[in-house]
C-alpha cells in the first residue's frame, strides 16, 4: 500500500513539471541622463548715476542760461567751474565701471540693452567733455577774476564833503577786485579810510582839509592780496572846516620873551579868540597862566591874534625849574566867549578834542561836541604836538 502510495506522488511531480510554461524575465536598464543649467551673473552695478548727477548740476542748477563765459557774473562763473570740478571727481570710479561692463557685455552680450547703451555713450561723449569744459571755465575764471584788481574811478560830491558830517563816494573797479581798503590822508596826518565798495557813505571824522590818496589794498577772488601805487591816482578832496582847524602848536621864543604861537585855518567865520591855559606841576614850584587874545582880559604885552595864527606871550620872568610847562587846556573860538570852538584838552582827567559840527552848512546851526564824545584821530600832527609841546626853563 505504501509502496503504491509513493508512486502516484513521484508521477504527480513529474507530469507537473512538464505542463508548467517556463517564462523568461527581461530586465530594462533605465540611464539617468544629468542635464547642468548654466546660471548668468546679474551686470555690474556702481553706487551713483552719473547721467542724474551731471543733469542736476549742469542742467537743472546751471545758472549761466543764455550768458557766455565771457560775461556772465562771478559767482555764476565760479559755480559753474566748481560744479564741473565736482563731477571731474567721479572720473575713477566711472572708468572702472565701464572696464567691468565692457568685460560682461563681451561674454554675455544678449544681456546689453538699451539703456546700458546709452549709459556707456553718454560717459564716452558728455561726461567726457566735462574734463575740457572744466579746463576751459578754469581759464577764463582765472582770466577774468584772477588779475590784478584796481580802481576804474572813485567819485564824490564836494559839497557833501564836511568834517564830521557823511559824504558819499562812488568807486568802480575792473572785473577781477573783490575786495579792498582806501585811505586819503591831509597835511595834519588824519586819515580817512574806507572798505570799496560800488556806494559808500562815510562820516568824515576829520577836523577838515585837503586829502590826498595815502593807501590802496585790494584783493581779487583768488585770494591774492596787493598793495597798490597811490602815485596812479590823481584823487584829491577837500573837506570843509566849520570849527577852526588847528594846524600848529609850539613854543618858541620871540625877543627874549617866551611864547605859544597857535596856528589855525578858519572855518565858517573869522576866529576871534584864542586862549590856551599852560601849567607846570610841581609841589615846590608849580606855576601857572591863563592867557587869552581878548584884550579884556589883559594880556601879557606882544599877545596878538593873525589872520591864521595867535602868539600867546608868557613873558620873561618865569620862574626857573626842572619841570616842563605844558599847555593843558587850548580854545580857538569863533567868539569871545569860547563857545564856538576848537578845543584841545589835555588834563589828567581826559584828554582829548572838542569841536563843533554843521552838516547843513548853515552857519547859525552848529552841534557841538565834547573831547569825551569824538573819537578823534590821535595821529592828528597838530594834536600831538599840543601833548608833546613843552617848555624847559632852567639855569
């Protein structure tokens, strides 16, 4: 039975092996095939637009419209130079820009469009003119506002011209004076001296007198500083007096007598008096004079008063000393009472001049001044000859 058994499973396996069909599996073999995207670096950039940057200062801020070079105002004529120079500053980084750009475009030129085409001509054709245009201004900026500055003409109203009252003076300059000084000075060495300028009106604190040209200094918009020939210049003024105008103060010795002799130049009328008050400090042999060309008040014998100049006698029988005699106090009047006058004053409580002024030139209409209230000219030779005058009497 067993044996039987054994059989039909033998048989089985072999007759289903022979019906099975035998299938044969094909395999594919699939290749990846690795495509590389080339990515095109974005173009270069700079940090400024130049074509915006020329157009604001040469289009927009251009101030010289349609004025040429050759006329246009000093200060459009220098804005316009000192914008180029500006925009000439860019030069560097825009060149190397441009060798960056020109690089690029040669290994991409697809990405070059319009508007870098303009870019790059406008840098090869209108930026680089701006290096000639700027040599160019700087040439004629120098030309016209860089020579030697000087005066065309000053002018003035000679009757406006009285000591201490305004006047007005016109000057006119060549193109290239920006600034300067004057100074006219009169035979007592008082100095008038003013800024130029196309009007100036100045107060004339002089005591009066012919005024020539002393100084000249200019400077021209470069910078560049002159001392100017006044000998050019035949400029000359004279500034009215309505107080006397002293012109000398001395002492001197006339026939054995001393004396003070006052020099002076009328103003609106004749003088009528002159006093002076002359002293010598000391605490053991102090002396002191009051002397006056008033006949009333008794003056010492050979007292008299000129035309243009008074001598004050002091006599022969001063007392001798070491001490100097000063004259302290010293009145060139109009009148017998001194109120119309010229004063020198020279105390140890001030020193200094009084003196009257008439800007209307009418003659009953005086403004009197006192020495605390002028700011005189110490420089004055006949003032300082009054400090410095003395008189030694001694063995």
């Amino acid at each position: 039975m067993k044996k039987i058994l054994i059989l039909l499973l033998l048989l089985s396996v072999a007759c289903g092996g022979s019906n099975e069909e035998t299938t044969v599996q094909d395999t594919a073999t699939t290749t990846v095939q690795d495509t590389t995207t080339t990515t095109i670096p974005p173009v270069p950039t700079i940090g400024f637009d130049i074509i915006e940057n020329y157009n604001l200062k040469l289009t927009e801020e251009l101030c010289l419209g349609s004025e040429s070079i050759d006329t246009v105002s000093e200060s459009c004529l220098k804005q316009y130079r000192e914008d180029l120079e500006w925009l000439t500053r860019y030069n560097d980084q825009i060149q190397e820009y441009v060798k960056k750009l020109n690089k690029y475009f040669e290994k991409y030129p697809e990405q070059l469009t319009e508007d870098y085409t303009t870019y790059l001509s406008f840098v090869e054709n209108e930026y680089s003119a701006v290096f000639t245009d700027y040599a160019l201004v700087s040439d004629k900026y120098i030309d016209r506002f860089g020579s030697t500055p000087n005066l065309t003409s000053v002018s003035f109203t000679e009757s406006n011209l009285i000591s201490w009252c305004p006047a007005d003076f016109t000057f006119q300059t060549n193109e290239s004076f920006k600034t300067g000084t004057i100074t006219f000075k009169n035979q007592l060495n008082e100095y008038i001296s003013m800024t130029i300028e196309p009007n100036v009106t100045k107060i004339l604190d002089v005591t009066g007198g012919l005024f020539q040209m002393d100084s000249f200094y200019a400077e021209n918009y470069l910078g560049e500083k002159f001392e100017l020939d006044s000998s050019d210049f035949n400029t000359q003024f004279t500034v009215q007096n309505f107080a006397p105008m002293i012109t000398y103060v001395g002492f001197e010795t006339i026939s054995s007598n001393y004396a003070l002799r006052v020099s002076f130049n009328s103003g609106a009328s004749k003088v009528k008096n002159v006093t002076a008050h002359i002293e010598r400090t000391s605490l053991d042999n102090g002396w002191k004079l009051y002397q006056s060309t008033d006949p009333l008040s008794f003056p010492y014998s050979g007292t008299m008063l000129y035309d243009d100049y008074a001598i004050l006698y002091l006599g022969s029988d001063i007392p001798k000393g070491e001490e100097p005699f000063k004259v302290r106090w010293l009145i060139v009047s109009y009148d017998m009472a001194g109120t119309n006058s010229t004063e020198f004053i020279n105390f140890n409580s001030g020193t200094g001049i009084a003196t009257l002024t008439n800007c209307s030139n009418d003659k009953n209409n005086f403004e009197r001044f006192g020495f605390s209230e002028l700011n005189f000219q110490r420089n004055n030779s006949a003032f300082q000859q009054f400090l410095n005058a003395e008189l030694i009497v001694s063995d």
